[in-house]
C-alpha cells in the first residue's frame, strides 16, 4: 500500500528555453525549439533529509519547462518527509520498506509524463540536464535508454569525493554508443518502454538493479546510448573510511553478480578492465616483491616492473582525467590512492562476493 500528496502547485514550472548548443550535432535550432515533451522526474528517498532539499531545489531550477516531480519515501526514519514537503512535487509514501527498486517503479506508476528521468536524493541535476534528455529522447527514439552520467566534480570538494566522481565519470562515458548499463542517478526512458520493461527488480540484490534492467532490456532488443551532457552533481561527503567501505560494497555485489551472469572479466562502467587490473597488479607486484626478497634474486623484480608499468599504460585515460580536472597534486595522491590503495578495498569485497557466491547466500 501506499499514499499520494500532491505539495505545491503542479505542472507550472516555467524557465527560459534550454540552450541548443548542447544538441547542436542532433537537432536543428526549429527542431529542438518543437521538442518539449513532458518528463516526469522520479526520485525514490530513503533518510535522505541531508541532501534531498538540495536535489529538489536542482530540479525546481530547471530551465525545461514542461515536468513534475515524483518523490517516493520509502519508510524514511529522519526529517525527509518534512524536507520534502516544502517543495512542489508529489509525495508518494511507501506503507513497507521495500527499497529503492521498489520505490522507482511506484514513482512511475504514479508518473504522467512521456519520459521518465529517474535520479537520486543525493544528486543534483545541472540546469540543462531535462532539456538535454528531451532532445537527445527525440533523436535516438523511443526505443532508447539513455543514461547520464556525473559531472567531473562532485558538489561536495573532498579529496575522496572529487577521486569518486572523476572515476565514475571516466568509468561511464568509455562507451558512449553502447555502453554496458545505465545508472539509476540519470537513467532516461519513455514511459511507454518502461511499462512494457517489467521495471526495475524489487526481489534483488541490494545495489545493481540498475545493471540487471540495462542487461534484461538489452536481451530483449532494446539499444543503450550514454549522453555525456546530461549530468548531475553527486553528493559524495565521502572520507577514506567512507570510500573504502563503498568499493567494498560495491565490490562484493558486482563480483556476485558477474559471477552468476558469467562476465567477470568484462570492462562493466565502473567495474572496469582498468580497476581490475589494478587489482590483479597490486597483487603480482606484492607476490613478485616477496619472491625476489626470498630468493635474493632480482628477476621477479624486474617482472614486477613490467606489471607495474602495464598498468599505468592500461589506466592512462584516467590517471590524466584526474590531472586534468583537480591538478598536478590531487593528481599525485589520486595516484597513490588509486594504484597503491583503493584496489585493497576492491579485493576484500571481490573475496567476499565470491564466498557469497560459494556459500549461495545472495545478499
């Protein structure tokens, strides 16, 4: 079961028309100036009183003029319900803690738009971000899931938050014509698709619902298409226990999931060829280092160089993302942190998806 508040006035948001540059290469200035169908923007929330007002307020200020917003709390324990409350969307209340999944496909249900734009409470949408969807929907068809992605910096500035956005970013723009999922922090569709879709799972791992969606509509025929215009800022506030503890999560549900789904080794977004060969390198390196210390012998160092050196190469693109958008000295500690530590995290949660997996316990 579950309740509808409607807060505020509904469908009267107005702005200025969205620039046309971003889809300069698509449609003509007439074409796209035609192009304005309605989107309903969806957000399922759970405790997130932080930074919901501040993804309300990123909508609200959007420059497309012709969406509602769906806001669908599932159970919140804090103040978001209140937060929420203050601006003019639709509140749609979950009688059960059901999850994210869960909560999305209520928000659809709910929804009156021709296009669905789901995100999350901890994203903030930049201001062209519906309009770039509605004209980049025109050009690929109704037959197109369309993903955004996160901009380069985060909205929030820590070191951990802006080495996680520079990271998922580069993970999620490599394939832009057919890349391996959608995200659910910008996942763009028509609500046409999306009923005929099933939607997303709701009896699911706790993460990754998002992949089995893009994986099952892509079995059924259905083509992918990541647009790097429509961003969103996400709300990080990560520390280094923060960091680790999330490549550990993510980790252990995307080594459990490749492993059912028999794709382990595949270059997946951010469960990518480069972190994973960090991984495995890390662990060469550490094995060769202490063979040739063993065996007082220099030739198992001069293999760990080797490794050592492949993996630069392979993970070129990124290493310079991140000189390139914070600088030579976030550069050097994105380094170290990137090569040296974050691939610890991503090979204890690796070992526990596998014993997951081994034990046949899901979640």
């Amino acid at each position: 079961m579950e309740s509808e508040e409607i807060l505020g006035p509904q469908f009267t948001f107005t702005g200025q028309p969205a620039p046309q540059s971003l889809e300069s290469d698509f449609l003509s200035p007439a074409e796209s100036l035609a192009v304005s169908p309605f989107i309903s923007v969806i957000i399922p929330n759970y405790n997130g009183a932080v930074t919901i007002a501040i993804c309300l307020e990123a909508v609200l200020a959007s420059n497309y003029d012709h969406f509602e917003v769906i806001v669908v709390d599932d159970c919140s324990e804090d103040s978001s319900v209140a937060v929420i409350k203050k601006f003019s969307c639709r509140l749609i209340q979950l009688d059960n803690r059901s999850g994210a999944a869960a909560a999305r496909n209520a928000g659809a249900a709910h929804s009156h738009g021709e296009i669905l734009f789901f995100t999350d409470a901890d994203c903030v949408l930049t201001v062209d971000a519906l309009a770039t969807a509605a004209l980049a929907m025109a050009t690929h068809g109704s037959d197109t899931i369309i993903g955004g992605t996160y901009t380069r910096k985060p909205y929030d500035h820590g070191f951990f938050s802006s080495f996680q956005t520079i990271f998922i970013h580069h993970a999620e723009t490599k394939y832009l014509d057919n890349p391996d999922y959608i995200a659910t922090h910008a996942l763009v569709m028509t609500q046409s698709l999306f009923l005929k879709s099933g939607g997303f799972p709701e009896d699911f791992m706790p993460i990754l619902e998002d992949v089995e969606f893009s994986h099952r509509m892509r079995k059924k025929g259905y083509r992918l298409y990541m647009h790097p215009h429509i961003l969103v800022r996400h709300i990080f506030n990560y520390s280094f226990g923060k960091s680790m503890r999330n490549a550990v999560k993510k980790s252990k549900y995307w080594t459990l999931y490749s492993i059912k789904n028999r794709d382990l080794t595949k270059d997946s977004g951010t469960a990518s060829v480069e972190l994973k060969t960090c991984v495995l390198s890390l662990l060469l390196i550490s094995i060769l280092t202490a063979t040739s210390c063993w065996l007082k012998n220099f030739i198992p160092l001069i293999a760990a160089v080797g490794i050592f050196g492949y993996t630069l190469f392979i993970n070129r693109k990124l290493l310079w993302a991140f000189y390139a958008t914070e600088g030579f000295a976030f550069f050097v500690w994105a380094f170290l942190y990137y090569i040296f530590i974050y691939p610890l995290a991503v090979a204890t949660g690796a070992g526990l998806g596998i014993l997951l997996y081994v034990t046949g316990k899901d979640q």
